[in-house]
C-alpha cells in the first residue's frame, strides 16, 4: 500500500425526509443563494421541500446552471454573490449544479485577476478560499456531493478542465433516494456508467497489495451491476434507488482511492469528447473505457483478470481470453442500460482522432494514467478502437 | 437501507513516516499535552519521533493511561489540562490511550458536577465541548483513532462505560503501520479480532438491502483473516501490517454501520467480563460472540449464512449444518491466533453467570441486541455454552 491523507469531513445526511433538517444545517442569519440548473427540481417537488425547509433565511437564487457547467454562466453567480454578500450557497441538482457551486464558492474569494487561472494553472495555483457550501443532491453519478473536485467548461475556448480543493467541500450533502423516481432513464443511465468508471479509473490500474481497497472497489461495482438494472426497471424501488445512489457517492469519495495508484486517462480523454461534441460526460467514458483497456491490455493484466472474475464471474478459458471476456461484460453492461459505446454512435468519424491528439499535444503532454505512459499514438488508438 | 447521517471528519495520514508532519497538525503556539499509556513508546522509539516532531511546542506529559483507561487516572490529567492551560492533547497510543484523552478532553470543558455522568447518564447526558485532539495509532484495534466513541472504567465501582460526542473526534490521527514492527503477539492477536468483532457487531444482525455496507464489511472480515495470520507470522511484513491496521480503522469509523441494524450484545456482555475480571477487550469478545452466535442462530440466520459462504465459503450441508460450520470457522480463527473462547480458559466458572446478570438485571435492562430481544436468561445461556 502508498502512503496516503484522507479527510472528508462532508456530513451526509441520507434517506427519505432529510431535506426537512436544512435549517439546522444551514448557519442561521447567513443569506443563502440557491443554485440549481434547468429547472426539473421545480417539477419533483424538491424546489418547493428546500423553499419550507429554508422558511425565514434571506435567499437569493441563480438557476440555469447547465450540464457540464459553464464558466460565462457561473460568473454571473459570482457577480450576485459578491453584490449581495452571500454567506452560503446550497446547491439543489445533479454534479453539474455541485461542480457549478464549488466554482462560484471559490471564484467570489479569488484574489486573483480570473478565477479559469485555477483550473487552467492547476498545478501552480490552488483555490484556498471558499464562500460555505452544502448540497441537496437531485441525481446520483458525479459523487461531487462527497468530495473536493470540480469540472467546469468554458465555452469561448472549448475547454473543460477540473480543479480541486478542502474549501469547496461541502458542509453537508442532503441524499433523498426519491429524487430518482422522476428522474428521465437517460440520466439515471449515465449516472450508473460514470459511478461505475469513477471506481474503475482508482481500481483498474496495478496491484499494490492493498486488499481493502480492492474489495470495496469491486462492492461498488457489484453493487451498480446488480442495483443499476433494477432502478432502470422501476425507478420507484426505493431500495434499489438508495443502493444506487449511495454507490454513486462511495465511488468518488477518496475511499476507494487511498493508498494506491489511480488512471483516470479515461476522463482526461473524455472530457475532450465533451468539449468539443457536448456528448454526456457518463457516455464520453462509456466510448473511451473499452478502448482503454484493449490498449493497456498488458499493463492492466492482473487487475483485469481479478476485475474479470470478482465482478464478472470470469474464470474460465486462457489469460487473454478472461481479459476480452472482461472487456466484453463491461461493454455489454454499458450497453444493456442504453448507453451506446462506439463514436460512430454519436455521428462522430475517424477525422476528430487527430484533432483530439493536437489538444493533448498543445497542452505540453508527457504521457498520462497510471503509470504516466499512455501516449499520444495510444489515445488515438485507444478512440480508433472505438469508431 | 435505514436512513442515516455519517459525518467523520478524522484527518487520517497513513504510512511510514508520517508522524514527521506532526509540526504542521498540531495547532502552533498551542500548550500540547502529550498522553502515553505505560511507556513502549519509549522502547518503539515513537516517543522519540514526536518528541522531534514537536520541537519548539510548549508540551506537558502525561503517562501511565492504562489498558481499560481508569476513570480515577484520567481526572488527575484533567487536573493537569485545567492548570496548564492545555490548548491540545496528542494521544501517542493505542485505543485505551486514545479513549482516555476523550475522556480527559471532554472532562476538562465539563460543567456539570462530575464527568463520569456523561457516561452512566449517557441517555441524558452529552459531552458536547472538548479540548482539541490527536493521535499517533500505535496500537490498530479499537478504531478509536477515528470516531467519537470513548469507553472508560471506573475501577472504585467496577463498572465499564462508554460515550461518544463529536466534539471528541480526533482531529487527526496518525497510523504508519511500521509500529506493528514491535508489537508483542499478543496485542497483534487482541486488534485482530476487537477489528473483527466490531465488523460482526454492525454486519451479523438481519438484512435491510443494503449490499454496499455488506459487502464492505465483508472486505473487511476477509481481510483481517488473510492478513491477520500473515501478522502473526512475521510481524516485519509491512504491507500486512499496513492492511491490518487500515482494517481496523475501517472497522469502526462509522462507515459500515451505515443504515443498517447493529447489534452491539457482544460488547455489552465482553465490558462486564473486563469490568470483573480485567480480561483483555479482544478476550471477552472472542467468549462472547460464539455462544451469542448459538443463541441467536435463528433471529440472525440469513446473515449467519451469508457471512459463512463469503467469508469462510462455506456453501455445502443443510442450513443448520453451514451456521454450525460457520461457527466453527469464527472460534477457530480466533483460536488460531491465540486467543480462548471459552471462560474456563480464563479461570472463570459457571459462579460468575449470575454476578453478571443482576448487573444488567440492576440497571433496568429491557433487552440488547439489533432487536433489542436477548433478555437476561439468554445472557446466561450465551455465558454457559463458553463455559
């Protein structure tokens, strides 16, 4: 096992009746913005829940934030939290609205001349100051509610990048299962995949003898494969739904990831897939993963295998037999909750694979994943894979 | 799945060589008191590393925190905190010193006449301020260094108590499993199965579908028996050691006893055997649990079996028979790390049976366990099937 830190003070409060306990979460004489994306909160009920939970707070709110949140639209937020002197921001959506809030948090206590300067110098500058944050989660998928990261896109540029700090993570995370009762198919779909490659980008990589976090790993995993189906089936299975979601937020909470090497090119190659299509962040991951794993075939030997059989049950036929077996479950599971895995799925050919390469050229690439050594040729590979 | 709040903000810095960022931890221009129990930190030379670590803090010592912490020992540190003005106290330690720091960090901000009325009028009673803490784990075991939970003895009237607040939750806690180095067998063996027990307690009770916190508990009970024995076997193993003690700290941090039925008899019975007759924690669980096991086979029956296929795979004979082999499998590895399960072993005879029930008969005992329904008579038959 590495050495590791793991702190994640995010008080989750979880099951159905929670978002009644807000007022003693939120610090009371603190003007509140309520942030929230297109709108479906005010159709489940829960915008009208979070308004008489939150009776007698001065509110201010800001809606609109969008899938993969913008930066044009969040520093209009961070015009109104400066203006009004928000103290809290409570975030009422899905790990767009999450990642959206964190952004505006740290964006309104940026001393610097442009708040995009920590996301695009990451590794020089870090977000110290934040505006307090809590969350009433309304999808389960990004694990955003239980943790320190972000991503936020930025339109003019065609950029999507992610930046991470302790400030922005929230106070507390409000987890009602029922919100997935009236959630649309594709959504709970995506969510199910991105949980799902959450765990394997700090699974999937080399064995490092680290026992317990393997196996909490392949709980996650089990879990989606088995409950994933089950919410699709009937999305009023309150168990199946709380199953589901708390999966969601035990897949991107640092748990699973302390202590050993992690991948995440799955993401960094995704997200340019997004940038650049707008496709759905769970389904870029669903394109990429398969073509991942055929390229790393032999770096990720020996946790593809114990993948394979853990949570596939493969156990039969020669090494390499088991790994495109693995690989197959994997694609076909994907696939069985309507999430298609190939480019030419989403109308996009052979031509973007060099235009996705410039990108990582232009960025100064030295090679990502766990080891660090997927290189340029192999991302395209990786995506001609997947054509 | 139950609902439920998890909040554990515990800073957890893991690894070789960690008690080297102590200076960064601790808060600067705090008096530190520095709490040990009866000095191998001395011999481990933790003592030493911490010493340099906190050079040029305001520190005050304070050792001699004894296995089962003494209530009596613990005040004469409050004393102490109250005089110097303490702003911090560093457990350097195992469980029983970090209980006892709970214990004394909380006493210090007491109001009330006595401390001790936080734990025996604990349903009335909560300790909700407490100096600032911290710990450097030498000791895994009890989990202490990673929830709010303290059980502290107070010898002049033989009575063994617990509390929790999370006002005592450590602030951070150190664990670099090199300490493991020079542990005598014995403590090795007594970790191993108090981690293994506090599993048990919040995993072997009825199912409520809740696969993730199964699962989880499971990768723990699987660990602690594959890596347990590798301890055991060479102490010097430090990813063996690094596993165990992670297992330990998961054990008990809250995490798996998320919204699901927890049990806790074990427990319960076990402090009275240590409360009468100074038995090492670890030694009254190993009693304890097997005859619980027998009492309850029926109430706890789905799980006996689910516990007997994935931890010990034992998936073979009738019902009846997998739960008896189950059984046998549990006593057996305690046994095989050295630890009895049976009161005679420790000298104790049937005489003792009825000095434990008027103890739980003369606190107005209305039954134990996830169901609250072990009642008195049950008690003694789980003390009589260990005779």
């Amino acid at each position: 096992m590495q050495n590791f830190d793991f702190f994640n003070p995010v008080n989750i409060l979880f099951g159905k009746g929670q978002i009644g306990k807000l007022s003693q979460l939120v610090p009371a004489g603190t003007k509140v913005m309520i942030a929230y994306g297109g709108g479906s909160i005010f159709s489940n009920g829960v915008y009208d829940q979070v308004k008489l939970a939150l009776q007698g707070f001065d509110t201010v709110e800001f809606g609109g934030i969008e899938p993969n949140p913008h930066y044009e639209t969040l520093m209009k937020a961070v015009e109104i939290v400066k203006k009004e002197a928000v103290g809290f921001i409570l975030a009422v959506g899905g790990g767009s609205v999450l990642d959206g809030v964190k952004f505006i948090a740290a964006a309104a206590c940026w001393e610097g001349a442009d708040p995009w300067d920590f996301l695009a110098q990451r590794s020089r500058l870090t977000a110290t100051k934040a505006i307090a944050l809590g969350s009433v989660l309304t999808l389960p998928a990004t694990g955003s509610e239980m943790n320190s990261t972000a991503v936020v896109t930025r339109v003019s540029t065609q950029e999507k990048l992610a930046f991470a700090s302790r400030a922005v993570m929230p106070k507390f995370s409000i987890l009602d299962p029922t919100v997935v009762f009236s959630l649309p198919d594709k959504q709970i779909a995506n969510g199910i995949v991105d949980a799902f490659v959450h765990v394997i980008e700090q699974y999937l990589t080399y064995p490092v003898n680290a026992p317990i976090q393997d196996r909490f790993a392949e709980s996650i995993l089990l879990t989606l494969a088995e409950e994933g189906p089950k919410v699709m089936a009937n999305k009023r299975d309150y168990d199946a739904a709380a199953n589901f979601m708390w999966a969601a937020t035990m897949a991107l909470n640092g748990l699973i990831g302390c202590g050993v090497p992690q991948d995440w090119a799955t993401h960094m190659i995704g997200h340019e897939l997004t940038a650049f299509h707008n496709i759905d962040h769970a389904r870029t991951l669903a394109i990429v993963l398969p073509g991942l794993m055929k390229v790393k075939r032999e770096n990720k030997k020996e946790k593809l295998l114990q993948y394979g059989e853990r949570v596939w049950g493969v156990v039969s036929g020669t090494e390499e037999e088991r790994i495109d077996a693995t690989i197959a479950q994997t694609v076909s599971f994907f696939e069985s909750v309507g999430i298609p895995t190939t480019l030419s799925a989403y109308g996009i050919g052979e031509e973007f694979i060099p235009v996705v390469c410039d990108r990582f050229a232009a960025r100064g690439f030295t090679g990502i994943g766990e080891r660090g050594d997927l290189t340029i040729p192999q991302i395209a590979e990786v995506l001609k894979l997947q054509l």
